[in-house]
C-alpha cells in the first residue's frame, strides 16, 4: 500500500520546529484540531459537539502569541486553495486587527513574522547584486535567503 503524501503536515511540522527555535522563549504556537476527519454520522456528530463547545469554521492552522502580537497562520500546498470558510475566517481576524499570512513555505511563515513586526533571531542576509548572481549560480542562496543568529 502506498503512503499517501502529507505536504500540508510535512510543512506544518517544519513551520513549529523553525518558529520555536527563531522566536523567543515563552512563544505560544498553537495549532487548534479543527476538524473531524471520521466520514457519516458519527463524525457530523462529533463536528456538532466541537462546534458547540466553541470550534470555530475556517480557523487557521496556528495561531503565534508572542510579545503581546497574534499572528495566524494558515499553511497551504503549493496548490492548495483556501476554502469558503478559511476566507470568512481570514476576512475577520483582519478586520478585529490581528495579523494573518497564507503560508505555502518555510520562508513564507518566516516572511510573515517580519511583515507583522514580531523579533525573530533571524536576519536577512544582504548581498550585492553581483554576489547575487553568482550565488544564484552556485548554491542558490540570494539576497532573500535567511540565517539564524545566536
């Protein structure tokens, strides 16, 4: 039997690994089971009950509290789309202030700290555009790419 491919998990595991080790210590990264995954009745049911008891449709992957800033994450495959209630979900958090990012990669979840001010050890490394060009020929590192501090 042939494993099924998990890039949404994959990434969200290496999204948690890298944001507790290049954010502050005392961060919250939450991910909140949003879903049941049991098909028919049984599963509706349990969906009704977590409803009930304050699951919310749409909520992104993670959440990350640190330093008094919130800043939900929704993780996405390369060609995966946002469902009706992720963009409800989106639409309101941004709408009562808090950040949110669709991130479909690594560099994506580390792009949306620093678009949301939060302090990372994680700087970005500045070349010349000729350095530039031959790094890109060498080992594909650019002037995007990102390096933890101690």
């Amino acid at each position: 039997m042939k494993r099924r491919g998990t890039p949404e998990a994959d990434l969200q595991r290496t999204v948690v690994i890298t944001l507790r080790f290049v954010l502050p210590k005392g961060v919250i990264i939450h991910h909140c089971a949003n879903e049941v995954t049991e098909a028919g009745p049984p599963g509706a049911k349990r969906q009704a009950i977590l409803v009930g008891m304050g699951v919310h449709p749409g909520f992104a992957d993670l959440i990350v509290l640190c330093g008094g800033r919130v800043l939900f994450l929704e993780l996405k495959s390369l060609k995966g789309r946002l469902s009706p209630a992720q963009a409800t979900f989106r639409d309101a958090v941004q709408a009562l202030g808090f950040g949110w990012a669709l991130v479909r990669s690594l560099d994506d979840a580390l792009g949306a700290l620093a678009d949301h001010g939060f302090t990372t050890r994680v700087v970005q490394t500045g070349t010349s555009e000729a350095q530039h060009d031959a790094g890109a020929r060498h080992d594909g590192a650019g002037p995007s790419a990102r390096r933890a501090t101690s």
